[in-house]
C-alpha cells in the first residue's frame, strides 16, 4: 500500500519501509533548510522559528505577470492583442 503524503513533484513513500521514508522526509526537510540559510541568509534559529506552512506559500510566490490569469483577464488580453 502507498499513502501519498506532502511532497514536493508529487513523491510517493510507501509504507513497505516507514523508516527509510521517514529519514527521506527528515533528508528533504533539512535540504529546504540548508538551501533557506545559504540562499536567503536566514540564520538556523530563523528558519526554525518560523512558521514552515507561511514560508512554503511565501517561497513558491510567483510575480502578477506570471499567475494563471482569469476567464475575464484572458478574454481583454485576446482583445487588446487583436486590436493591433
């Protein structure tokens, strides 16, 4: 049986070996702290104090031009392109 838990890329851990899946998850979370230390220059005490879910959102944050756009924003962008 596989029990899909919270990863990134959609990883699977199977429950045929709990403890090698749990040390993956420890691996891939002090990963995400060491990449937050040396990339954002958080100290280790911030980064553990900080609230994990808040910075998840906060690191996969994506600029306006880059976000899905809506029914309505899509359809006066159509417009405005074939107006030129």
């Amino acid at each position: 049986m596989v029990t899909t838990l919270t990863k990134a890329q959609n990883q699977q851990i199977s429950d045929d070996d709990p403890v090698h899946a749990y040390e993956q998850m420890i691996e891939d979370f002090d990963y995400s702290e060491q990449q937050m230390i040396l990339n954002a220059h958080m100290s280790v005490d911030e980064f553990e104090n900080t609230d994990y879910y808040r910075l998840i959102e906060i690191m996969n944050a994506k600029p306006r031009d880059k976000r899905p756009k809506t029914l309505w924003e899509l359809a006066d962008s159509m417009d405005t392109s074939e107006r030129r």
